[in-house]
C-alpha cells in the first residue's frame, strides 16, 4: 500500500488558507464581542435610568446627589458611616463637604435596589463588582453603606452629571439633557490614562473625532443616558443639548469641543452637560 502525505506545497496552501481564515473571523468576532458589550453597557445603563425616576419621585424630582447642597466633588469621608452626616462630614445641612461622583449613584443601590453589577460597563476591564467583604466590611449591607468603597472607581464605569455645583439636574431638564454614560476619556481612570485633549477636533476627519469618545467601546462611540431615561449609542461626544459635547464644560467658543475637566468643574449653564467619573485616588489630575 502506497502511503500519502501532503506535500510542502499542500502544506503552504493550507497555511495561506488558515491565515486567510484567521484574518477574515477574526476582526468579526472581535467586532460581535464588543457588540455584546455594548448593548450589555447600554442595559445597564437604562436601568440606572429608570431607578433615578424612581429616586426623583421621591425626592422632589431632583436627581441622586450625595452630601449636602454646599458639598463639593471629591472623596466621600467615610463610605461606612452609620448615618449621612458622619458620611459626608456634615455638621449641619449647609457645611461644606466632599463626596465622590459615585455617591451620588450609590443612592440608587442604596435606596432603589440597583445591584452593583449593573454600574459597570464590560468593556471597563479593569473595574469589578463592588462587594464590601472584599473590603472586610462585614456587618453591613449594602443599604447601610454610602459608597463604592474605598477608591470607588474601581466598581463604577460610568459618568454622571456632576451634581455638585448650582445647575445639578431635575427631572425637569430638557429631555435631551445627557445623565450619565461611559467614562470620560480626559480623566484618569482604573488601568486608563487620561487622553490627550489636543487630539480632540470636533470640526475635523473621522479619527480626530473619534478621539473625543470614550475609550472603553473600541472609541467608536458611547453609551449615554438621556433625562428622558432613554439610552443610546453616540458616535460623537458632542451629542447633548445644541451639540454641547457631553464630556466637557461650555465655554464660550466652542460647545462642541469645550473645556478639559477637573476636579472643581462645574456646568456653564442649565444645559451644559458634564459628565464625569472619579480618578483613582493615587496621583489624581
């Protein structure tokens, strides 16, 4: 009996047939992972919605913000504080004070049931669910708490309207008011440095504009949550109220490109949507 074998250049064929392969599946399974991704993130997200018109029936239909009405953004005192103002350091209901930007949407796991789970984004690798006995919080429930933790950017994707300042939102706000969504790409945050704001050209080719998106969905847009609870997938940052980019402060010039946030933001007016997250607590800017 005759023995077959493939010869070098049935060997090289099939190769060249296997790369082929490999280069046309794989871009598309990439392509429908991060498809999951999103409509994963976007579910989320249309939960949190709808749990903050729950929260605003019962609060005057003002949206979660922690703290007091003279707080400021920054880090939450004491996230396992037996009562608010131990939490928040409040002597009283007018002291100055600092909360994060994720106690704010903490409230909703503390008073409208939202797992933690349903604050993160899967492609925000790097962040996991917040579970306090990871932290050897142990006597507590989450109701009891007041925060993600410790450094809550860890267990918290998204962005939200910075609620600190005079122009916090209300159900009240123009329906295409933007909430929250993906993280904001000019702020550091868990394994992601922030970016580089010169790259950012609203007016200019398709990478410039993309360069302003969320870096978590392949930059190929964001997640974000209207006023009106709905949630959609924007191509461009500059996609809130008049083209005001959802990302950044108004500034006089240009809405669409606005002005790099920090840590002592605020929106310019009652339609300028910032959307911010907490950097990490180590070497913040």
């Amino acid at each position: 009996m005759k023995k077959s074998a493939l010869s070098l250049t049935d060997l090289l064929v099939l190769l060249a047939i296997v790369t082929l392969l490999m280069a046309v599946l794989l871009p598309a399974l990439a392509k429908m992972r991060d498809q999951r991704r999103r409509t994963s993130c976007a579910n989320n997200l249309s939960q949190i919605g709808k749990a903050m018109h729950w929260y605003c029936n019962d609060y005057d239909d003002k949206l979660p913000r922690a703290a007091g009405p003279n707080s400021k953004w920054g880090t939450t005192p004491n996230y396992q504080a037996d009562d608010r103002r131990a939490a928040f350091a409040l002597d009283s209901e007018d002291t100055p004070s600092h909360a994060s930007i994720s106690a704010s949407l903490y409230l909703l796991v503390k008073y409208e049931d939202v797992p933690p789970k349903s604050l993160l984004c899967k492609g925000d690798i790097n962040t996991t669910e917040f579970i306090p006995a990871e932290y050897g919080v142990r006597d507590k429930e989450l109701i009891d708490l007041w925060d993600f933790g410790p450094d809550p950017t860890k267990h918290c994707s998204f962005s939200y309207h910075i609620p600190y300042g005079p122009y916090s939102l209300t159900s009240s706000n123009l329906p295409g008011m933007a909430v929250a969504a993906d993280r904001n790409p000019w702020l550091r945050s868990t394994g992601a440095k922030a970016r580089n704001f010169k790259s950012f050209n609203p007016a200019g080719d398709k990478k410039a504009i993309k360069a302003g998106n969320t870096i978590f969905h392949q930059e190929d847009g964001q997640n974000v949550l209207y006023i009106d609870a709905h949630v959609s997938f924007e191509k461009r940052s500059f996609c809130g109220v008049n083209s005001d980019n959802i990302y950044t402060s108004q500034n006089a010039t240009d809405i669409q490109k606005g002005a790099t946030p920090t840590l002592t933001s605020q929106a310019a007016n009652r339609t300028d949507s910032v959307l911010v997250h907490d950097p990490p607590l180590t070497n913040r800017k």
